[in-house]
C-alpha cells in the first residue's frame, strides 16, 4: 500500500482567501467607487435647483466591496428626472447619470481585470 501525504491546503485557503479580499476591496476603490463618484456628480449637475435640495440629496452609498448604488432621496426626484404629464416634461438629471453608468462600469470592470490578474 502506498500512502500519499499533501500538506499545505490549510496555507493555501488562508492565500486563496487573502486573494479575494484584495481582489474585493481593489474593484471597490478602482471600479464601484470612481464610477459612482462621476455619475453621481453629473446628476447633481444636471439636477435643476431651486433651492437645492435635490441636488443635495442625490448621490451614490457603497454597501460592500462589490456593490454600490446611485440614489436620490428626494421625495419628488422621480417626478423631476420622468414628467409628470403631458405638459411637464422631465429633465432626465437621473436616468441621464444611470445610462452613463451602465457604460462605464464595464469599461472600468475590464480594465480592472485585466490589471488584476497580470500578476
């Protein structure tokens, strides 16, 4: 009989563990966060402003190392950004802010890859 012996696993879950820690926080800081940042900050340029509560209220959270949200909570942000009727339109400031994001977070993704696994 013939007996095998592998040592190592235990070291190589705690790097594999490691590995995705830092893989996790870099997306956060070189793809979740600076393309919520520019989103973000076009809405708040494209937010009409009367007394700029909307514009203050309209921004973007991190809730982990892999998710993000852009957000307006201003009650009336959804009538803003769509129209309410035939007579008002809306001035897109969200769905404007939204779009661009969807382009840019592949782009961000892709690049972030490929730097990440260069190594």
């Amino acid at each position: 009989m013939t007996i095998f012996t592998i040592s190592g696993f235990a070291e190589l879950g705690r790097q594999l563990e490691q590995m995705t820690q830092n893989l996790e926080s870099s997306f956060r800081s070189e793809v979740l966060e600076p393309t919520l940042s520019t989103a973000a900050a076009q809405a708040q340029a494209e937010a009409p402003v009367r007394t700029g509560y909307l514009r203050d209220h309209t921004g973007y959270r991190i809730n982990s190392d892999t998710e993000g949200e852009l957000f307006s909570d201003a009650d009336y942000a959804a009538s803003v950004n769509y129209g309410t009727s035939k007579n008002t339109r809306g001035t897109g400031f969200f769905s404007n802010a939204a779009a661009q994001l969807e382009r840019d977070v592949p782009v961000a993704a892709q690049k972030w890859f490929k730097n990440a696994f260069k190594q």
